[in-house]
C-alpha cells in the first residue's frame, strides 16, 4: 500500500491521523491500523510571503505525530509572520524491491 503523507490537519486543525486513532493505555495512541502513533520533530523555516525561498534565518520546530505504517513522516517546513504554517517535505518511501 502507498503510503499517505504525514502530518496533516484537519480544517479545524486536528492532526488526522490522531482523528483516526484511539487512546492506548499507555498513553498513546494507536491508528485503526493497529500501529502505535510515533511522534516527529519537523523543523520549520521562515518564510517570507513575496518570496517563495527567502526567510530571515528563523527556525521553529512543532511535533507532528504520524503512523509508521501509514503515513510517510514529515521532515521539513514554512511558517511565514502571521502564523500560517505547512510541511512540505517528507521522508522518502522505500524503494519496493523488485
Ligand atoms: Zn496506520
């Protein structure tokens, strides 16, 4: 199966993987997969609106829970002055062998 990219929110700002899963007793979480929920530190760099590539150098990190199974885990970000954040990179899926 292909794996989905990690990391998303809902409109309301819900992780979804986290709307798909259920609480485990060890205070995790577990997908409807069955797979525990990993979390993930996703460095964010600063974004300027009129450029797509320049920031002023700052970095913010968020933590980004993703399900190992399902989702390819987020790696990298933008957040831009007023807030507005998204991932935009991601681990890469491992080569199926042939
Ligand atoms: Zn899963």
């Amino acid at each position: 199966m292909e794996k989905r990219h990690g990391g998303r929110l809902t409109e309301e700002r819900q992780w979804v993987v986290l709307t798909e899963s259920t609480r485990s007793d060890n205070d995790g979480w577990v997908h409807s997969c069955g797979e525990m929920i990993l979390k993930t530190t996703v460095y964010l760099s600063h974004r300027i609106p009129q450029s797509r590539i320049a920031g002023d150098g700052r970095v913010r990190n968020v933590t980004v829970p993703y399900c190992p199974d399902c989702e390819l885990a987020p790696t990298r970000g933008v957040f831009y002055d007023d807030g507005r954040w998204w991932i935009d990179s991601w681990e890469r899926e491992a080569e199926p062998v042939a």
